[in-house]
C-alpha cells in the first residue's frame, strides 16, 4: 500500500469512527440517568470486587451498618460519600459518574468526541506517539477496541481484509480473529486467540461492560483457521512468561510482534481516560530486519540536507 494511500485510509476510518461516536453521544457533558438504582450499582459493583460489606466499609471509613443502610436504599449517600466508595471500589471515570448520576449528583468527569477542540492538544500528542513508533506498528483505541488512529504501517497490516471488517466503527479485536480478517494469516492463532480472550475477560469482570462481555463471547465463537498451529505447552515459554508474540504471515515472511500498552492516567476525560495506545516491536531478528528495510529505502531516496 502506498504511503499516500494508508494516509488517506487513516483519515477516513478515523473521521467515520468520529462521526460515529458523535451519532452514539459521546461528545456530552452530562449522562443519562442509569438502568439500575445507586443501592443496586453499591451491591454490584462491591461484589464484582469481591469485598465483603465489613471489609468495604472499613476501607471507606464508615460503620457496615451504615454500608448495609445505603446498599438497601434506607440511606441517601453524599457526594463526597459516593466519591469515596468509588475510590475504594477503584472504579473507572465512567462507572464513577454512573453512580453519581444515580445517587441523584450532577458526573464528575466529561466525555467528548476526539475531534471535540478541547482534545485537540491530547490527539496531537497520540498521534505524534504513533508515527514516532515508525516504521512498526502503532494504533490507538476505544475501550470497546474500536480503532481511533493508527500509523501507516498499522494500515498496511489491513491488506486483504474484508471489507465489511473495515466499516466503521472498526473493532481491531474482530479485525484480528475474525476468518475473514487477518486470522488466515495468523500462525499462533490458538495462542494468539487465547491470549486476546484472557485479557478481555479480565476487562470485562474489572469494567462489568456488557459490550465487552458480548465480545468475549463473539470472539470466542469465531472458528479456527485450517493450518494453526497448535496451543504451546505450558512451561515452554519463549518469552519468560510476560508476553505473547503475534505471528503474521506478511506476503512470503511470517513476521513476529510483541506488543505493549500504554493509557492516559491522568486523565480528565472520559474518552482519553479510556483510551489505548497498542505498540507492537519486533519479537525477533528477522522482524526487525523487515521493518527496517523499508525505512531504510526511503532515508536513501530523501534529499539530503
């Protein structure tokens, strides 16, 4: 794929991604009022983290009867009370405004649209981190895994998908595993699937997003490509235990990546709170040797100074 054309590609996925989330809401100040009732949130959300009523009141600093009085609706929480359960309950900007909202308390936090003006400075910054990871691959994301922004070679990477893949919004994760995605090319795709489905599970029990629950469960579903290789044996790691590589077949050469993760922790939006920058490096020689090639080839044809 051409340069000029993976920058065209990037810029059309990401302003449909934006309309996209636009149509959805997400450029708002203010939320809807939640499903369930704040005594209801209290009880699901100290029972997804596995506290008792004792051991999250004494974390909190309030008597379990109290707790017990508010997670049966006989007592209404301040908002500096409904603050401090979150903290200790580590719940993420949105699950906090979640239950502000239902505790009958304006949200804490915002939630814009990456093209809103006030995160133009923030998108400016992911983007500079994703085409200074050059020429590997780089991609940014929503936390249901819909692509925001990628590098070029990221794009280039999306050759030969289907296209109904590539409509907006476009979830990397469906990308990834999906037969008429980049699964064919996927020579780990049993270790690679089980990797991506230990990680989005473990989101889904820390978030308790139906959305990522639902595309545990999709994703699960999705069928083994003829010819992957089988699931290593456990204790032969190649890598110490802290990663697993994605191995892609790119035109004749199987090309191999170790990714890491970086968000936003301070942030004071909703949408960047949530975001996620993915970088993939070489997991070994040849990969390397690949990705710098074509690198190399355009420093060759640059003018000098």
């Amino acid at each position: 794929m051409r340069r000029e054309n993976q920058h065209e590609v990037i810029e059309a996925i990401t302003s449909k991604v934006i309309e996209v989330r636009k149509d959805r809401g997400h450029d708002q100040t203010m939320m809807k009022m939640p499903s369930a009732s704040f005594p209801d949130l209290l009880r699901q959300w100290r029972g997804r983290r596995r506290l008792s009523q004792l051991a999250l009141a004494a974390e909190a600093g309030l008597s379990q009867r109290h707790l017990s009085f508010l997670e049966c609706g006989k007592a209404q929480p301040s908002r500096e009370m409904v603050s401090r359960l979150a903290d200790q309950l580590a719940l993420p900007l949105r699950e906090r405004n979640a239950m502000l909202v239902a505790a009958g308390f304006s949200p804490q936090t915002q939630e814009r649209a990456p093209d809103h003006p006030d995160l133009a400075a923030a998108m400016e910054v992911v983007g500079r981190i994703l085409d200074g990871h050059a020429p590997r691959p780089a991609l940014a994301v929503d936390r249901n895994w819909n692509l925001i922004l990628a590098n070029a070679p990221a794009l280039a990477l999306l050759t030969g998908i289907a296209p109904h893949l590539l409509a907006p919004p476009v979830n990397v994760l469906k990308v990834s595993l999906h037969p008429d995605g980049l699964a064919p090319r996927i020579r780990n795709y049993r270790e690679w699937r089980a990797h991506l489905l230990e990680r989005l599970g473990r989101q889904a029990e820390m978030s308790g997003d139906a959305e990522i629950t639902a595309l545990v469960e999709e994703l699960g579903a999705y069928p083994v490509p003829t010819g992957a290789k089988p699931q290593p044996v456990t204790g032969r790691d190649r890598h110490a235990g802290i990663a697993v590589p994605l191995e892609l077949l790119v035109g004749d050469t199987v090309l191999s990546f170790l990714s890491t993760t970086t968000v936003f922790g301070t942030a004071l939006d909703i949408f960047l709170s949530e975001l996620t920058i993915e970088c993939f490096f070489p997991a070994d020689e040849a990969t390397a040797a690949a990705m710098a090639a074509p690198a190399a080839s355009s420093a060759e044809k640059s003018p000098a100074g």
